[in-house]
C-alpha cells in the first residue's frame, strides 16, 4: 500500500515538476519575446481617408537627398485633422469637460481585448446600427464581456478600404449625406458603457456613430462615460474572439480631442 | 523506509502543486493586467521643443463648444515637423534606402528595455560625447548588453525641459551654433548598432548627436545600420536599470522619416 502511494506521488510529482518548470523555462519566458503583435493601423499616407469635411493628411518634404556636406538627409512636415485614419476619439470630442487625449489613463488604452464579429449582420446592410442585443447573442456565445475589456467591432468594412465610394458611402467633398457604414446605437453604447464598463472600444469604420447619424448619441454615450473610442481599425479579422491584448498608443496631443493612434495586438 | 519515502515525495508534491498553480492562478495572470505602466512621452502643445529651424507644433482649433443642434463638438487640425518632441527617427532619416516609419517591424519597437545613467559625466559637461567605454563601463557593473535590446540613456537633459535655453542651450530662433546637450559618439553609435545588434536605441536629449555636431555620424551610424532612435525621452529616470519593456509606437506616417512617437515602459 505504501509502496502504490509513493508510485503514484513520484508519478504526479515529476509531472508537476513539469508544470513547475514550463512557466519558469518553457513557453512563458520564450513567449514573452515571441509574442506575435498583429497591426491593427492604416499608414497614414495621401490616400488616408477622412470625414468629407475634414483636413486630410499631408506631408510635405523639407528636404531629401545628400547634403552638401555628402551625407543623406530626409525631413518632412506633417498636418491633418485629429480624426482621420486610425485614429482615438478622446472623449471630451463629443463631451464637456470629459478627458483629453493627454487625460486618458494608459490602463484604459492596454487591456485585454475581444472582437465581435457582425459582418454577417453589417457586410449585407451598409446603414446597420449595432444593438446591444447583438452583444448579449454575443456573450451567449463567448461569455459575458468583462469589466475593462477592450472591445473590438468587426463590421468588414476594413475591406472597403482605401476607396472612399465604398468605405464612407460618398466620395464628393465635403458631403455628409450620403455616409453609409455601420456604427454603434445609442443603446449599443449605453450597455458597453455602463453595463458592461468597459476601458475602451474600436471598429474599422470611419465612426462609432453610423454613417446616417444625424445626433451622434453613440459618441455622445461613450464620451459622458469618459470611454475612448478607436475608429478606422485596420486587420481585425485576423485577430481571435478573444485571448489578446490591445496596446492602443495615441499621439500625445495636449487637450486633443482625437490623435492618431498606432493600435497592435499582442496574442497570447 | 517506504513511509519516509512517501512523506517526502508528498512534502515535495504540495510544493510542487503550488508552484504549478501559481502561474496559473497567482501573480502571472493578475500580474498581466496590473503591471506598473510609465509613459516616457513629453505632450506636444505650444510648450513642445523643436530644432531652431524645424517648424514646431501647432493645434488649430475647427470647433469647440455646443453645436446648434445642441450637443458639445470639440475638433482640432495638427501641424509640425516630424522631428521635434518625444518622435522616432527612423533610419531613412540620415541613410539612403534604409526603413521608413512604417518599414520598420514592430518587434525593433516593443522588447527588452535597459536605461544607461550617464548622469554623472552629462550634467557637468552640455558638450559630453557618449562614448563606447561608456557602456562598457556599464556592462562591467550590470552585464553585457544582450542583443535586441532597447537601450535608453539617462542623461538627465529632461530635467531643462521645457526651457529651450537650458534643454537645447539656445533660444535664438534658427540658431544651431550654440546647441549644447550630450549625444551619441560615433564609435558608441557603431558599438550598440554593430557590436551589440540592439533593436534601438532612445535618450532625453533633443538628438542623437550630440549638440556641436556637425556632420551628424551618430545619425548615419545608426541609420545605416537600420537602428531607429527615440528622442526627447521624458522620465527615463523613473526606471530601473532593468527588468521592463519598452513599447515605442511611432505614429504610421507612411514614407516618413520620422514620426511623434508615443512610448511607454512596461514593469516586470
């Protein structure tokens, strides 16, 4: 009897000496250095798309070329308007005295994220407005949304991309009628706020609002509750539902209302 | 003898068990999202430093306030050279064909971070050239600086910030005669990029040469040798010699050589 009991203890012992050392050897400290980040941002460029009545992006070259002492030298000017491209809306953008870019925490931009796939709902209706119902089909089927998540909408519209026709609904200048792309509801925003509390959320459209909104109540939602929002999102298709994390640096503008984010993922 | 046996095999089992589960359990995964985060990043606003002949940041207002329709609206159009505040160089900045902003591959900009305090031999010399003996010196004291690494030097210049007499060691708009603050060697430059293969290489000065230099062959070194550099590095002195990752997330300018960069380091 005693000798089954210390077979069984040094069998569980050296597969426990195992799980011990995996973590201290293995996967972990490797992982660490090998984790693969998966870049969730368009370059911004002279095709980076922005809101019809927007500044778009531009460069202009202060110089290029050799010097004339002989060495390379390359320098450039840079302006657009806050929101275009990948970009963070800060709330104080639809919000009074609500956090400035500079304002906004890092913990609320580095957490654990998720994505919710709707293309099946968005990719055949250009004007969907996502419900919270859609997020409670959701959570039925990948658990409830935790507190300071990082949510992710993936409506398909990254595909769009850079054709302004397609991904904003109109290509004239400077019109903000015909917009057609899905965007968060009002109630939409009021669950992932309040009920859900979560850090942040992001989508690859060009608004949290959609493309039809005339009120803007989903900026206006997240941006009371102090939530930052990511727009034109690049590649989420290529991220899992779950088991990463969202590493969202904006360009730190003081009393900025929106920045230019560069967002990656790390997976687990 | 079988009884001694068991009893220690079950001694050595709970131990085990609990080294198991801690990684499991315990501090790894609570550690995920409660590691101690700094943000090494200066704010760009009208306060900003830029090089005396680089056009210096601009935040122009578009609105701010209640719109008609009776909700807040705040939104801003950013202007700047790229080099100027806490901004990436990338290498193409002083190296024909070598990577721009969005050439270069995001494990060069996340990983292992050291600080180097060189305090002791910058602050009493604005001219001090950074030499290859210095990290030397460094490696004797801490160990060698292993390849990959993201090398960051304290030389304590964000102590001046935002005085541009102090920080740059003029204040006479276009003057880069009388720039006086630490940099990079040539053979220090060449030891990092060569030698020790580091990912890149950052500091709180306003450059990677120094500030009488005329030639610029930290630059070139560097550049050559595809290392991007991070300048204007703020609150370096607020990390441990080791033991933390850096995140460096340069804003995507696409073809740029330089961009506003948002970084932080991650403690273990």
């Amino acid at each position: 009897m005693k000798q089954v009991h210390a077979r069984n203890y040094r069998r569980i012992f050296f597969g426990l000496l195992f799980s011990a050392l995996v973590p201290i050897l293995g996967p972990n400290s490797s992982a660490q250095a090998e984790k693969r980040i998966i870049d969730l941002t368009h370059p911004f460029d002279e095709t980076t798309l922005y809101w019809p009545t927007n500044k778009s992006f531009h460069l202009d070259s202060a110089h290029r070329g050799r010097t004339e002492k002989g060495y390379w030298y390359e320098s450039n000017d840079y302006s657009a308007s806050e929101h275009g491209g990948t970009h963070l809306d800060a709330p104080a953008h639809f919000a009074e005295n609500r956090w400035h870019v500079d304002d906004i925490p890092l913990d609320r931009l580095i957490g654990p994220g998720v994505v919710v796939d709707l293309r099946f709902k968005t990719m055949p209706n250009p004007d969907y407005l996502i419900r919270a119902e859609d997020f409670h089909e959701w959570e039925h089927q990948f658990g409830t949304i935790l507190e300071n998540s990082i949510v992710l909408v993936l409506t398909g519209w990254d595909q769009y991309w850079p054709s302004k026709k397609d991904y904003l609904g109109t290509d004239l200048p400077g019109d903000v009628e015909h917009l057609h792309f899905p965007g968060f509801s009002e109630d939409a925003a009021r669950f992932l706020a309040r009920d859900r509390k979560v850090s942040a959320v992001g989508l690859d459209t060009p608004s949290l609002d959609y493309g039809q909104s005339k009120d803007f109540k989903a900026h206006r939602v997240f941006g009371e509750a102090n939530v930052p929002g990511f727009e034109n999102l690049h590649q989420l298709g290529a991220l899992p539902t779950r088991g990463f994390r969202v590493i969202a640096l904006p360009m730190k503008i003081g009393k900025g209302s929106g920045a230019p984010l560069r967002i990656v993922a790390e997976l687990d």
